[in-house]
C-alpha cells in the first residue's frame, strides 16, 4: 500500500512537472542574425504579452499562447543582447538571446590621418576602418579589408588586413611624388575613399647665381627642390646674407614660382650667402665681377 | 568624480595583469581592469587609462538613468554617434510602450584591445553581468540577471571621451573567438593591423 502511494505521488509529481514545462514554455531561437525574419514559439494557453528587451531595442507584443510569434527583418535589427519576458495568461517566463550583425558590409567608417604630410614618410600615414552592416551594427566576424594609396604616375602600395572585433587599421608611408594621393578602403563590395595631400619634404640643395647689376648685384637662386625632386612650395623663406667690412645685411625672399629672387648692394670684396630652413647654400664674394 | 579616480589610481601602478577593484558601496559594481601595457597599435598613456575606464563606466551610469526614467536627454554626456542614436531609439520605442528597464550593473572585466594610431578611438570589451528589471505602469513584471560581453568604440571630445559604439556579443561566440586570440597574439602583437 505504502508502495503503491509513494508511486501514485512520484507519477504525480512528474505530470505536474510536465504539465509546467508544456505550459510555460519560450522558445527563441539562441542567435538571430540581423535583418532576418524569425518566430519564437509559445506554449500554454490564453493571452499573454511578450517583452523583449535590450539596451539596443525594445518590443512589446500582445501574443496568444501555443502560437508562433512572427518577426520580420526590420523587427529587431540591432546587434546586442536580449531579455525576453512572458507574462500573462498560463505563462510567466523569461530567457535570453542574441541578436548578431550580418556578415555583409554595408558601410565603412573610414579615418585617413594626416590630410598633408610631406613626401617620403615612413608610416606617416595611417588608415582605420571599423565595418558596419546595413543596420549600422559593428561586423565583429574576421572581414578582408584592402587599403590603396596610389598617386599619379607611381605605383601604388597595397595592403590587405583581416579586421579584428570590427577594426582594421595600416599604416603606410607617403610616396616621393608630391600631390594628391587616393587613399581606398575596400571590404566586401563597399569602398570608401580620402585625398591626402602630399607635398614637397625640407629643400635639400639650394644654389644662387649673381649677375652685376650697376651699382647693385641681382641674385636668384635656382629652382628649389627637396630631395626626391619635388619643387618646394611657393612661400617657403629663402635668406640672402651679404657680409662687407664687419658689417652684415640680410634679405628674407620667399619663394615664387620655385625661385628667389633679389638684389643687394655691390661691393667688392663683400661676401654673400643663401640659406633655406637647414639648408646652407653656395657662397658668392664679389671682386668686381664676380 | 575625484574620489573614482583616486579610487582607480592604483589599478594601473600594480604591475599585473589583471587587477581587481572592488568599489566599495553597495549599488556600485566590481570592476576589473586589465593590463593596457600592450595594447596597440598606440600606447595608452596612464592619464588615458584612467579616463577610458572613469567615462565608461560613468556611461553605464548614464545608460541606466535615460533607460530607468526614459530620458534620451541623460545619453549625452556619455554617448555620441551610432550608440547614442541607437539607445535614444530604444528610449523612444520605450516610452511609447509604456515600459521602463531599469540596468544595474553589477560587475565588469574589462579589456582594452585597441587604440588607434591617431589615437582618435579606443576600443575595449566588457565581460560584464547585469541585472535588468522590467516594469510596466510602476509594477515590476520580472528580472534577469545578465552576462554578456559588451564591444565599444570610445572616441574623445572635448572634455572627456564618449562612446560611439556600444555592441553586445553572444556568449558563445566570444569564447571562441577569446581563444583564436590569445593564439593569434603568440605569433604577431597586433593581428589586426599592418604596420608598414
């Protein structure tokens, strides 16, 4: 007899249990990757309202219990973690999931620093790329990304990167050639691209002539250039110096259209000199001619 | 404001990997922070340290106030760009529901894993547990506690840095990819990047 209560009790217990399991049941698929439909699937019976809840989104749904919940691709779109609650009619339930970008780059936010920078810089130039999908959800799996910078006449140097938790990043160096490069990003099918000047480095070798002029010298230099050939810019402060008897005069000029030109009293004997940033030039002294 | 960051001051002067901070007060969460010694492809200086993890968490703060009164407004001082419009979405969406959510953090591990080379944004990872509270017309309908890995781009403004991306990641997807990583950084510093 004792036997037969503690079995009645024990197959009672397990229906129970069953009974609870069947009616408070939540079904939500673990991972739903952004964009696309899915259905969570209730048991139970009567009405009831689903939340679903998140710091990146938040639904409310008036549901019958022992049905499927639709959702649609723009439902619930945002990457991120989930909470959801059951509450109502035979149910009270939460679990959580998971709502992951899609694997498919829709946007790159590309940042390309410095904007100018002179030529011939190691690793001056750096580049970084944080990939998004269309819903604007960081893409946290591995994607290639391919960074360009190329300038007329020059080949161009490529580098391709794997992104890590969303980012990928490259630093190259300017080319010798001043002007305007193309920096490119490239993941998937989406580019992004940025200009970044190039200019000409320091002057590198500066060299003035003298031609008499009456009572005056006239002096320009030749065109001035850094050293990869590239003109230096318009504006750059070129010194001409002239010594005679203890006595010292300079001339600021800066340059235009590549040269710098000026003229400074002629007396003989006096020694001038022509200097750039670092850069000292040739020395002239005047002895008549020159 | 102070008191945090004399409160955190040490955590970057022990020379260990990882450093445990228990702030004290109940409502305040445990915080763990590791070692940025060798994050790149930027060196995070101390005094960047410092004001990665204070703005951080004072942006969990703020998270937790806009979401528990349903004031995007209380996003602002700590959140800019994506993550600032995708959360006040969420307060709106909220709001017009007629729910509140109410974020108490509780615990975070966090990680810095990247700092650019312009140093114009930082990226870090938050092992992080939460318990979240879900009421409706002032009646509490339920509580979950959470864990989960936050992902989030903080990039600097005037004053302090704000986050721009603000990204949770599943579960089992972040032990994977932990282990791929610490297998990557045997062999190259940054796996990430290409340094020319």
């Amino acid at each position: 007899m004792r036997c037969l209560r503690t079995l009645l009790s024990v197959a009672l217990a397990a229906a129970t249990s069953l009974s609870a399991a069947q009616t408070s049941s939540l079904r939500i698929p673990p991972r739903v990757e952004a964009g696309t439909s899915f259905s969570i699937e209730t048991r139970g019976s009567g009405a009831a309202v689903l939340y679903i809840v998140g710091p990146a989104d938040v639904l409310r749904r008036n549901v019958q219990l022992g049905e499927s919940i639709a959702f649609g691709p723009d439902d619930l779109h945002n990457a991120g973690h989930y909470s959801a609650f059951l509450r109502g009619g035979s149910a009270s339930e939460s679990v959580q999931f998971d709502v992951v970008p899609s694997h498919q780059p829709e946007t790159l936010s590309f940042l390309a620093k410095p904007s100018r920078l002179p030529v011939d810089l190691s690793g001056g130039i750096s580049g970084v790329v944080y990939i998004f999908d269309a819903f604007r959800n960081l893409i946290i799996q591995p994607q290639q990304v391919s960074f360009v910078l190329s300038v007329s006449d020059t080949p161009p140097q490529t580098r391709t990167v794997t992104s890590h938790e969303g980012v990928a990043w490259v630093k190259m160096n300017s080319a010798s050639r001043a002007g305007l490069a193309n920096f490119q990003a490239t993941a998937g099918n989406v580019e992004e691209k940025r200009i970044i000047q190039q200019v000409a480095g320091n002057p590198c070798r500066l060299r003035m002539n003298a031609r008499n002029s009456g009572a005056r010298v006239a002096l320009e230099t030749d065109p001035v250039r850094d050293c990869s050939g590239n003109p230096v810019p318009d504006g750059t402060i070129v010194t001409f110096t002239e010594t005679y008897a203890g006595n010292q005069s300079t001339v600021d000029v800066p340059l235009k259209r590549g040269v710098a030109k000026t003229e400074l009293p002629a007396h003989k004997g006096a020694l001038i000199s022509v200097a750039t940033g670092v850069v000292l030039g040739n020395e002239i002294r005047l002895s008549g001619g020159q | 404001m102070m008191k945090a960051m004399r409160t955190l001051k040490p955590l970057f002067l022990a020379p260990l990997l990882l450093t445990t901070l228990l702030v004290p007060g109940a409502d305040k969460p445990s915080v763990r922070v590791g070692s940025m010694d060798s994050v790149g492809p930027r060196a995070v200086e101390k005094q960047t340290q410092l004001s990665i993890v204070r703005d951080y968490l004072l942006a969990w703060q703020s998270l937790a106030r806009a979401l528990a009164q349903n004031r995007p407004a209380s996003l602002d001082d700590s959140f800019t760009g994506i993550a600032r419009d995708k959360l006040a979405d969420t307060i709106r969406e909220q709001s017009k529901l007629g729910f509140q959510t109410h974020y108490r953090d509780t615990t975070h591990n966090l990680q810095v894993i990247f700092y650019s080379p312009e140093g114009l944004s930082i990226q870090l990872l938050d092992d992080v547990e939460y318990d979240i509270e879900l009421y409706e017309k002032g009646k509490l309908l339920g509580t979950q506690h959470v864990r989960s890995r936050y992902l989030s781009v903080l990039t600097p403004t005037e004053s302090k840095w704000k986050v721009r991306i603000f990204e949770a990641q599943p579960l089992e997807q972040r032990l994977a990819k932990g282990d791929q990583r610490l297998h990557e950084r045997k062999h190259q510093s940054y796996p990430w990047g290409f340094a020319a």
